[in-house]
C-alpha cells in the first residue's frame, strides 16, 4: 500500500494544492478551512509520508501528481492502441 493511500480525502486536497506550489492562505482560501488547519493537515501529511519539512512534502506531492497523470496518460494510450488494433 501507498503511504499516500493513508491520507485522507482532505489531506489529499491540501497534498495536491501543495504540489502547485499554493502558499498556506491560498489553500486554506480554496478549500474554504483557517490556515491553522492547513498546518495542522501538513503536520498530519508528514508524519503520515515520514517527511521532516514542507519542502519535503511540495516535491513529494509534485512527484506524486506527476507520476498519477503520466499513468493515466499511458493508459489511455494503451486503450487507443489497443482499439486502433481491433479495427
């Protein structure tokens, strides 16, 4: 299991927020939530993902976020080709 599967929905929205490189006002703005618990959602997210500092936690979110839409974008790839081949 992905330590990222151990966030919660919430959690997840602020992770993705910090991988756009939003400062704590905008997410806590976004998300309609105090900036005190933004903070208190990144304390979770690190101690959840085992990171030391909010940097830590940006590139790992920019990774993650990365990652999920290059998978996405090979798996579509692979339903054309596959469809492409049927035909």
């Amino acid at each position: 299991m992905s330590k990222t599967a151990t966030l919660t929905d919430r959690e997840m929205q602020v992770f993705t927020l910090l991988a756009e490189g939003e400062q704590n006002q905008v997410i806590a703005d976004q998300l309609f939530i105090t900036e005190r618990t933004v903070r208190a959602h990144l304390a979770k997210i690190m101690m959840k993902l085992g990171l030391d500092s909010r940097m830590q936690v940006c590139l790992a979110a920019y990774v993650f976020i990365h990652d999920r839409a290059e998978s996405q974008t090979v798996g579509s790839d692979n339903y054309e080709a596959s469809g492409a081949a049927a035909r």
